[in-house]
C-alpha cells in the first residue's frame, strides 16, 4: 500500500513539473522573440 502511494506521489510530482514546463515555455518563447 504504501508504494502505491510513494508512486502515486512521484508521478503527481511528474505531471505538475511537466504542465509548468508546457504552460511556461510558449511565454519563454515569446520572450525570446521580443
């Protein structure tokens, strides 16, 4: 039971980090250009 929450926990984490990094990039994109 327990690694199925260790799991649940690190693939949350993995899902956040990858949402900010495909929400920020287009805005790092722009900036760039600019």
């Amino acid at each position: 039971m327990y690694s199925i929450g260790f799991w649940g926990i690190l693939s949350g984490i993995f899902k956040f980090f990858l949402i900010t990094i495909y929400l920020t990039s287009p805005v790092r994109i722009v900036m760039d250009s600019q």
